[in-house]
C-alpha cells in the first residue's frame, strides 16, 4: 500500500512540474486551481480507483494587455453587453473633423425633400475632401448620403446643409438652419460637450467639438436608421449617370471594412487641429461594438488593436485580419 502511495505522489509531482513548465510557457494565462480533490473515489481493496483524480484541474486567467494608444481620447462600447471595454478621456473636448458628417447625414435623413431633389450651387464646391459634384447637377439624397461617407465629400455636405428644408414645413430654410437643426438635434440626443458650426467638419468657422462619449450616442442613434447603416457599411457604391448628373464612383475611406471582418463603418476624418479620428461599428460573435479614436497619429492600426483586445477581454477571439 506504500508504494501505491509512493507512485500516486511521484505522478502528482511530476505531473505539477509539467504543467508548471506548460504555465510558464504560456506567460501565466494559466492556473492550476484545485490540484488535489477533497475526496477519494476507492475500491473495496482500498487502492485508488484513477489517478485522473490526482490531476491538477487548470482553469484560464488570460487577461489581454490593454494596447497603448497615440490617440488623445478612446472610447470602445459593446451594445450587447451594455458596458465600456476601454476608455480614455471620454468627456475631452477634441475637434472631430469628418466625424460630423455622420450628424450631417442624420438631419439630412430626418429631413428629407418632399422632391428628393438636390441642386448643386457654386458655393457648395469647398474642396478637400469631395465627391466630385459639378455646379448645376441635380442628385438625390440617397447619392448624396454615399459621397457624404464613402468619399467624406465636403461638396455633399453642403449642397445637403444649403438644400435644408425642415420636415413639414413649407418655408425658406438652408445652411444656417441646418446647423442650428444639428445642434439642436445633439441637445435633444443630451449631447452637452457637442458643438457644430458646419456640416463638413473643416476647421475655421468656428468652435465644433465633441468628445467620445458624445460621438457613441451619436453613431448608436444614427445606425438605428437603416438607410444609414446600409450605406456606411458599404464598400464600394457606383452611380449610374442620368441626364441631370454624370457617373460617380465611390469607394469606403473607411478601409477596415475591407481589412476588419465584420467591421460595417462607420467614418474616419482628419484636419491638422483634430488628427487622425475614425468611428468604427463591428459585428462578430453576437456582440455589437462602437469604437471611437480622436486625434490619433495611426487610427486604423489602433482601432484593429483596440478591436482584438476588446474581444479577447470578452473571451471572444478575434477574426483573422491585415
């Protein structure tokens, strides 16, 4: 009966200095919880049944190392689970760049002419960023809404700001009224750190901020709309050419749509004051996640690393990806 015992404890040491080996190689992700079990099974002979029981019982204790970031402010929020995967400085004020015009298509949205027909003025060719209208083309809103957040085009933005008619209402409005609408639109929203002063997003006309908290209600209330998520989630978007506007060929800026799978959008945004930003929307595994990045020097590169960890925290791993 000794040298049972004997060999039993040789096998439980040896089997620790294996698994111990096999921890250490696996940078601690796992623990050995429960090595011996309270009880033994035994036979009539009083020798042990299995030694399966001496088997150290390991459970996970892998926690993902949370990325280091470029970024001035981070927000990533699963939907699903209702609860903040990372954050840094959610309530700073930062410039937003693009990131507006997903405010921007939302008034548009919401108010849509009763013609659904949108003219093209001199004044709405701004530059930059454009979806490459021409003065005097008539477009819909739903072309519109593609150049607006596959190309980021500033040109769309504000022939949909200058053609602003409020819903319902029959009298003259246009771009101031459609800023004040996407100001009011944010307050209604509770969006207190949010501030618009252009449909586009370039600097210089003034204050327009926001911070990354403001930015997830934003984008959580927008894709509620189905013709928003459908074109955000959009790769690549040709329109055909009628006789009131040539052909458009529009592509995703938003290249994690390609890279990313089960990303679906949202926009990314850049000027010299605000940096790299992007809004990102992904859906995998069940879950659904926003994540927000403002003033970043590598945007796409965070967000996929932001997106792994916010997965791996979960217990979900991540697809394979670029």
């Amino acid at each position: 009966m000794r040298k049972i015992l004997f060999a039993i404890l040789a096998v439980f040491i040896l089997t620790l200095f294996v698994y111990g080996i096999k921890l250490r190689v696996l940078d601690k992700q796992f623990n050995i919880v429960s090595p011996v079990p309270s009880f033994l099974s035994v036979l009539n002979n009083n020798q042990v049944s299995t030694l399966d029981l001496w088997r150290p019982v390991v459970e996970s204790l892998f926690a993902p190392t949370a990325p280091q970031v470029t970024a001035k402010a981070v927000l990533v929020y699963d939907l699903t689970a209702n609860k903040t995967l990372y954050s840094k400085e959610p309530l700073t004020k930062l410039p937003m760049a693009s990131l507006t015009k997903i405010m921007t298509a939302t008034i548009a949205i919401e108010n849509k002419k009763a013609d659904d027909r949108y003219l093209v003025k001199a004044e709405d060719l701004v530059g930059e960023e454009s979806m490459g209208l021409t003065e005097g083309e008539v477009l819909t809103l739903n072309e519109l809404l593609y150049g607006l957040m596959l190309s980021s085009g500033n040109d769309a933005a504000e022939v949909l700001a200058r053609n602003y008619l409020p819903a319902g209402k029959a009298g003259p409005a246009g771009r101031k009224e459609f800023i004040s609408a996407m100001n009011n639109k944010a307050m209604a929203l509770g969006l207190e750190n949010t501030n618009f002063t252009n449909p586009s997003g370039l600097e210089g006309d003034g204050d327009q901020y926001t911070t990354t908290q403001d930015l997830l209600v934003m984008t959580t209330y927008a894709l509620q709309n189905e013709e928003f998520a459908e074109v955000v989630k959009t790769f690549r978007h040709d329109i055909p050419h009628t006789f009131e506007h040539k052909a458009f060929y529009l592509e995703n800026s938003t290249n994690l749509i390609s890279s990313y799978p089960g990303v679906k959008g949202v926009k990314i945004g850049y000027t010299p004051e605000a940096g790299h930003c992007i809004v990102t929307y992904l859906e995998y595994k069940g879950h659904e996640l926003i994540g927000i990045i403002l003033g970043s020097d590598n945007r796409r590169q965070e967000m996929k690393e932001l997106l792994d960890y916010s997965l791996k925290s979960q217990g979900i791993t991540p697809p394979p990806h670029e």
